[in-house]
C-alpha cells in the first residue's frame, strides 16, 4: 500500500508517517523544503525516538520524497496511492489543494478505486476544510459527485512534537503517547482500517475534546507562563499555582464539553489530569515561543479558546479563567511571528475593545468580551510593577 504524506517536518515524520509506515504503508513524503526532500530520498529512512526514560528508538524505512512545488510529480504520485494525509497547518491547505485535485480527475480517467483523502491538522473538521478546497478546482461534474472518485473522512490528532535541536536534520523526538481519531464513516469498503488508528462513528466529540483541553490546556501554559517570565511549558507547569490556573481552565471546557455531549464526569476529568502530565514531561523542551505563536488563529472564533468559553456561556458556566487565558494571547510577544506582530499593531492602533471585537468576533455587548477585556487590563497592570 502506498500512502502520500503531505508535511515532511517534525509532526509529519514522527507522527503520521511513523503510523502510517507502521500500518504498512510505503511512505512519500511532499515538501516544498528541498533539503529536506534531498535527504529523505538519499538515505529512504529515518529514525525516531521517544520522549521517556526508556528513550526507545525506532527507524522508518522504505520512504522518499517529493518537492512540492513539482505539481505534475506529486499529482502523478497520487493515481498511485490508497491514501493522502496532510500535516502541513489548516492556513495551507489550499496550497496543498490543486495538486489532489489533478491526481484526483486522472484516477477517474483510470477508473480507478476511491482515494482516502485526511488534513491531520489541528481544527475542526480539517478534511472537510480541504474537500472544500479541491471540489472548487474540480469540473462541476465531479465536484458534484465527488465522493465517487474520493473519500474524505474528518479526524483528531494528538501527539506533541516539539521543537527539535538535532544535528540529524531526519532525527525527531515526540511524546510517546498520541491519539489519531478517524471518522469511519466516509472510510472507503476496500481500504483496511490503519490499525494504529482509532476509529468512530461521530468524531466531533473527540475533536472538541482534544481541541479543548490538549489545545487549550497548552496554549494557556504558553500565554500565562510568559507572563510570568517562563521560556519552556515544562518549566511553566513547575509553577504551582500556574498549573491551577491551567487545571482550572480545562476544568471549564470541560463542564462545557460534559453539558453539550454527555462526557462522563469522572473519565474527562481524568482526561484532563492526563493531559496535564503530558505538559509536565521532563523528556521535552516544548518553547513558549512555538506554542504561544500565531494568536489571531488561536482567538479566532471556532478555537481553542473562543469556542469553549461561549459554549461555557450557553450553559451558564462560569469561564474566568477562560478570560484571562485570551486576555494574555493579546499579550503574547514573539519576535519572529507574523501573526503576533499584526495583531500588537492592531491593538495599538486601535486598543482592546477593538482587537477583541475583531480578532475573537465577540462583540462589545457579550459579557466574555467584558470579561477579556477586565482581565487584560488587569494584566498588564500587573505587567507595569
């Protein structure tokens, strides 16, 4: 079986191509980094390792690569395959797009099966989001009919792989444990279950689920810790107090995802204390400055952030600590990201009530923007002493 793997950094080899070559998938990766391309088809491996005392490695063989900008090679790649998978960030999926869609119409021409097409990508509904993108490049009568010629099931993924400091430019590490949660639903007959993968028949309890405690529970390490001088999540999370806040603002998804799909209380909230070790793992250097970056993403609407503390409101729970989590995004600072510097200067230019109402969507009459806006005044108060 072969599988096409757009995304070929840290989160693509040391999670979803590790899965998928361990399912028994011949792995090609497509990246626009053409060293990275270069080296992946000279050496057709690389290794793995855990983030545990044991420190395991494993090694991925049998892969290569392609340059992504090489349309007619990439789309050429695809007739070939059983499955596309994406983790390349939701903001590129379109880029990604036109390349699927040719390889999509010249498998019709073969008359060939179904192709599997998962963005393994940090939102909700991602594969949605891209089936989107490509039915637009596609003539109106295969758009109109296209699970015919592709399937596209939605799915979650988890696993934290951070920043990585090797000489090995293939070397990764990432945390032992990881979720893939695929909706079964628009799985294809003929193409096996990946056996490695967890599959459902309503995903959007897990993707909220994940979202909103593993999502937010790290950014909310990411935007606190910062202000109170801290430059990696683990040594955040030393921080005792620090670590209630964060326990406390997962605590408030989750009484929201407990009321809107009927969690059980005591599972989730041993979810939650899960996670909170995940973030406590002595084995990772994960940096406040990769965690923390592109804020405007991360406060939009239908986030991490946003959404659980309006879907807290509609069932009138309480969301403080929600509040002063977004109240500290809009006082990230990270020199070397695009996002955080558009929006310093919006709030600049513009000041709190404005950057709120235009990066959140949460107009000046809703009580959370209130609540944000009390919280980041009082914050950076804080920050003025």
């Amino acid at each position: 079986m072969r599988a096409i793997h757009f995304g070929a950094g840290n989160i693509g080899r040391g999670f979803i191509g590790l899965l998928l070559s361990q399912a028994g998938y011949k792995v090609t990766f497509v990246d626009v980094n053409q060293a990275l391309v270069q080296q992946l088809n000279e050496r057709q491996q690389y290794e793995v390792q855990y983030a545990n005392a044991a420190q395991e490695r494993t090694i991925v063989k049998h892969v290569d690569a392609i340059v992504g900008t090489e349309l007619t090679q990439v789309s050429e790649a695809i007739i070939a395959a059983d499955i596309v998978t994406t983790a390349v960030g939701v903001n590129i999926l379109k880029r990604i797009a036109p390349a699927i869609a040719e390889g999509i119409r010249q498998r019709m021409k073969l008359h060939l099966p179904p192709l599997t097409v998962i963005a393994c990508e940090n939102a909700i509904r991602a594969t949605s989001l891209l089936k989107q993108e490509i039915a637009a490049l596609l003539p109106e009568e295969i758009s109109a009919n296209l699970e015919r010629f592709a399937r596209f099931p939605d799915a979650a993924v988890d696993r934290i792989v951070p920043l990585q400091h090797h000489d090995d430019p293939l070397f990764v590490t990432v945390e032992p444990f990881y979720e893939w949660t695929i909706e079964s639903k628009h799985w294809p007959r003929q193409l096996p279950f990946i056996h490695n993968a967890h599959y459902v028949e309503q995903l959007d309890p897990y993707i909220e689920r994940k979202l909103f405690t593993v999502n937010t529970g790290h950014i909310a390490a990411a935007y606190l810790g910062q202000l109170k001088g801290y430059t990696t999540i683990q040594e955040a999370m030393q921080d005792a107090e620090l670590e209630m806040e964060v326990r406390t603002s997962l605590l408030e998804t989750g009484a929201a995802l407990i009321a809107h799909y009927g969690l059980k209380r005591s599972e989730h909230e041993a979810y939650i204390e899960l996670i909170i070790e995940r973030f406590k793992n002595p084995y990772i250097t994960d940096e406040i400055a990769r965690v923390g970056r592109s804020p405007i993403r991360k406060l939009s609407p239908q986030d991490r952030l946003v959404r659980p503390a309006m879907l807290a409101q509609k069932y009138g729970i309480e969301a403080h600590t929600l509040a002063k989590v977004i109240a500290a995004a809009f006082l990230f600072h990270a020199e070397d990201d695009q996002e955080t510097q558009e929006l310093q200067h919006y709030l600049q230019k513009h000041g709190i009530d404005a950057a709120i109402e235009r990066f959140t969507g949460l107009a000046a009459n809703e009580p959370l923007h209130g609540k944000v806006k009390l919280q980041y005044e009082q914050l950076k108060a804080q920050g003025k002493k």
